[in-house]
C-alpha cells in the first residue's frame, strides 16, 4: 500500500477535508446489524479507481464461483470504493498501488488485515481457517497470506477503529499519526511492486512491466528477500542456480514404504542449516493434491537441523513418485525433492 494512500486514510479518518473524497461505500452499519443477527464475519475492502492490483482482485473475486456462492452463505461484503473527483489530493487516489481487505467477526473484531491481492480461494482459507503451511502460527503472522507486518496491523486496527466504531480500546488520534509514521518507514513494498509488474505482463504491458521487473531486482531489501523468495525467482529464473550436491539444505530425494492396507501414510523429511546466515522456509509446493506438507516458519540456526512434515494420502497404488518444491531465503532456492513410494514387501 502505497504511501499517499496511507496518509490519505488517515486524513479522512480523522476529518480533515473530508468532504473532498467521493466515498462510494455499502451501509456499514446495517452490515454490521445483519452480521450480529446472523453470527457472520464482514470482509472490508477498500478499493481506489485507478488502482490496478484493485481491478485484478475484484475481477478474480467475480470470476470464481466458488467464492460467490460460499460467500452469500457465510460472509457479508462490505466495498468502499473511493475517488478524488474534485482533485483536492493531487496524486493521492491515484497512487494507491493495492486494496485493502479486513476481516471483520460479528461481534466487530477485526479478525485479520491484508494488503495487495489475495484470491478468493486464499481468503476463504483465511476465514475459515484450512490454510496449509505454518506449524502453530498465528493467521494474522502467516506472511504467506498477508503482504503486511504486524506493525501495519496493529495500524489498521487502529485506524479501522475509527472508521467503523469497532471494540478497541481508546486511542488518542495523534498518537494514530505517528503510529501511521513510523509504520511507514518500516514497510515492505516488494509486494505491491510485484503484483503491478504481474499486472502489466498480464495486460501485454511489456515496457511497463520490463521497468517494474528490473526496478525490483535493484532495490531488494534483506526482508525482501527472506519473504519473497519464491517471487523473486520468478522474476529472476537465473537465481533458480543450485551448488554442489554437499551443500545441498535439502536431499534430493527421499524414499519411504506403506503397508497394504495404509491409506495415509506420514513421514518426516530431516534437513540441516549449510547456509551462512539463518534459514526461512518461506513456502512448499506439492507436485500433486495427494500431499499435504507442513513445516516450521521460524529461522533455523546456523548448522541447525529440523524436518519437513509430509502426509501422503495413498489410493491403493503399489509405487508412487511425487515432487516437492522448498522455497527458501536461500540463493540456491528452490529446492526439489523427489519422493520414491513403495508398498512394504
């Protein structure tokens, strides 16, 4: 979220020439009511007009189906649209780079706050709580689906407060201000960059989007880099590099056996820090649905061992080969690991 946008919110939160924003917004009031009525969450999202990760997640929202027919079930949707049509913010609207969206329980906690695209498949994860990956880590921390640190979400909660009345405890405005401040001096921006240079390749934009690639490859901060490894290989191939077999973190393959009548078969994946610096498992990719992993998020000492969890649901195959993808902080990230599945003898 870009930094305008930030202050903006602010401005208007707090009254200060409000009136010039053109705010086309659902009765939040009444969402709230009907939430308290039916025990139902309220998904907050805040878009600007000319915002292009905005158009991309609302015509991802629309498009999937399968949202939109959980959603009318469970959830209640609350879109403010926002304009500056009297151009009283010069470069403000406009240079909002995502949306906004909360998660609001019934009893109007704020449950969860992202910013920059989420799917609509992703964010049901959220709300009903079946994301995969993080071994006893809190949803509000998973940085696998939210683009913001906690510091910006004590910040929207802070300012969402105001907005919408929800149970907080009193805030004093000014402190709100320099909580806005010094949130803005430690945000990561990565994210936001990345998913205009997606949307620019996406549109055929090539010269944009070229501009987006290389001016993110140029200013990676060490956070970056920790966090958004597997994006950045995608927009760097060259880093996908991997040394000598006895540096590998990871083995490159891993066998493991099921007796006859095992249907769910779980085994661990041991590996060890060879790296110079602390290890970030930041996601695992399964070759098949037939694979769930889980894993520990926090860093791994130097020369520090730990295991990778993996359960594989078997359907009465005798040998099965699958595939997993470990995506880390590391330079020689991703690693592959191809697992060799055999019935006992």
């Amino acid at each position: 979220m870009s930094k305008a946008f930030l202050i903006g919110i602010v401005i208007f939160l707090l009254g200060c020439s409000a009136g010039s924003l053109s705010v086309d917004a659902t009765d939040y009031a009444s969402l709230c009511k009907q939430a308290e009525q039916e025990g139902k969450n309220v998904v907050v999202l805040v878009t600007a007009a000319d915002c292009p990760v905005c158009h991309g997640l609302l015509r991802e929202w629309t498009g999937c189906r399968e949202w939109a027919e959980w959603q009318r079930e469970h959830v209640l949707l609350c879109h403010t649209a926002l304009s500056d049509t009297a151009n009283l913010f010069p470069r403000l609207l406009n240079t909002m780079a995502v949306p906004l969206v909360v998660v609001v329980s019934p009893d109007r906690r704020i449950q969860y706050a992202h910013t920059g695209f989420i799917s609509a498949t992703k964010l049901k994860q959220v709300i009903t709580g079946t994301g995969k990956g993080h071994v006893g880590s809190s949803i509000l921390s998973n940085h696998l689906y939210t683009t913001s640190p906690r510091e910006l979400y004590r910040l929207f909660s802070d300012v969402l407060a105001v907005q919408f009345g929800l149970q907080q405890q009193p805030i004093d405005r000014e402190q709100v201000t320099l909580h806005l401040q010094h949130s803005l001096e430690i945000e990561p921006y990565f994210m936001n960059r990345y998913l205009e240079w997606k949307y620019y390749r996406a549109m055929g934009d090539v010269q944009r989007a070229d501009s987006c690639r290389v001016g993110l490859l140029n200013t990676l901060s060490d956070e970056d880099k920790i966090l958004y490894a597997p994006e950045i290989m995608e927009l760097n191939p060259a880093l996908k590099l991997v040394g000598k077999d006895e540096d590998r973190i990871f083995p490159e393959d891993y066998n493991f056996e099921w007796g006859e009548k095992d249907r769910e078969i779980t085994f661990e994946i041991p590996y060890e820090n060879k790296s110079a610096k602390p290890l970030i498992i930041v996601s695992v990719k399964q070759s098949c649905n037939c694979l769930n992993t889980f894993w520990d998020s926090s860093p791994l000492a130097v020369h520090g061992k730990s295991r990778i969890k993996v359960v594989y649901h078997n359907k009465g195959e005798g040998v099965s080969r699958k595939k997993i993808q470990v995506y880390t902080n590391d330079p020689g990230s991703p690693y592959e690991i191809t697992l060799h599945g055999r019935l006992k003898k």
